[in-house]
C-alpha cells in the first residue's frame, strides 16, 4: 500500500469573499433587529398601528397643517404625523420655540395633537385642561373668560358669545380632563400633550374626536 503525500488545500479567494459577505450580512441583519426593537420600537409600533388602520405616517414633514400654521410665529417644527385623508384627521407631534409664559420656558415643548376637518365654520374657541401646566391652545392668544370656566376647563375665545357657546355645549363633559379643545374655522384640534404619543393613546384620542366632533 502506496500512502500519498499530504497535499494543503490552496486559499481559495472565491470562498474568502463569500465568508466575508456572508458575515457582513449578519452582522447588518443583526444590527437591524437590534435597533428595529430598542430605540425605533416605537417608530415601528407606531407604523403597525397605522397600517392597520389604513393611515399613512407622513414622510414630508416641512409642511405646517391648519391650524399649526396658524402659530407660524413659535417657529413649529413636526416631529411625527399620521394622516387619514378619508376622515380629515391627522395627529401630530411637533415642537415649538420655548414659550416664557409658560412653565419650564426654557426647554423647546412638545406637543401631541389630533386634528380633524368639521363640517362647518367656528369662530376661533378653545378648553384649556386646568390639571396641566402647558397646552398649546395658549399659545392661539384667545381670550380667556374665568366667569365661563370650572376647576376642570378655562374657556377662551374671540369674543363673549363664541365663548358663551362653547361653555353651554357638552365638550366639556365629554372631554377628558387632561386634554384640550381647540375649534379653529374649520378645524378641531385636541391637545393631548400630557400624555404618550402611543398606539394606545392614539386610538383614545380618535374616540373622543368622534365624540366631541359630532357636537361641534
């Protein structure tokens, strides 16, 4: 019996490419889950929950819905935006330049709104939450009438009747008392800034839309 000498395997640059690809795409692969699950978890949770609800999270962010344009001047930036052109409602994240009337004016605030297209004109109103520091119905500049309002909600508003209205309408028991009403021309908005801006508190939100928009 003849035993052959030992020949080496020769190196090989077709395999070492291949390995060398192969690792790469589970590293990327690897890193993609990580971040999909940790810091943009929310982005992804907040996608799911729009496409089930047949919504669209928008992708161009420079331009201001009414009525934020209204308040061009506190320089608004959006953060976030779902829309559901269907209904007219989109809901907002955005943030403004600091307010110094308002509580902690140093930091730039962030806002958490939903609006919604109405039927019909209104003459500028708002409900401002009196068991938050900040809403952003403030920062419309209406007048507030303090013989109209409760330990729940300040009414303001352009002028005595519109104000009038809004305080005898049931907007107020139907809102939560941690959320603002704004009724701007044809627009409602509700400020819920003092809460997350999840999928859950998304799917609050548009309940009481329904609601507080069928008064309006």
């Amino acid at each position: 019996m003849i035993l052959m000498p030992a020949v080496s395997p020769s190196f090989s640059p077709v395999i070492f490419v291949t390995l060398v690809v192969m690792f790469a795409a589970s590293v990327a692969i690897y890193a993609l889950l990580v971040r999909r699950w940790t810091t943009h978890r929310n982005w992804v949770s907040l996608t799911d929950w729009a496409c089930e609800r047949r919504m669209k999270l928008a992708k161009d962010l420079s331009q201001l819905p009414p009525p934020i344009d209204r308040i061009a001047d506190r320089r608004p930036v959006v953060r976030l935006r779902v829309d559901d052109p269907q209904s007219g409602t989109a809901i907002v994240q955005f943030q403004t330049d600091p307010v110094p009337e308002m509580t902690g004016s140093g930091q730039e605030p962030c806002w958490n709104v939903l609006i919604r297209r109405l039927p019909r004109q209104h003459a500028p109103a708002a409900l401002r939450p009196m068991r938050v520091a900040n809403s952003v119905v403030e920062l419309f500049r209406l007048t507030p009438f303090h013989g109209l309002s409760n330990d729940r909600f300040g009414v303001m508003a352009i002028d005595g009747r519109t104000a009038q209205r809004l305080a005898m309408s049931s907007a107020r028991a139907l809102l939560p008392a941690d959320v603002g009403l704004l009724v701007h021309e044809e627009w409602m908005m509700l400020d819920f800034s003092a809460r997350p801006f999840d999928p859950i508190e998304l799917d609050r939100m548009l309940s009481v839309a329904e609601q507080v928009s069928g008064i309006a």
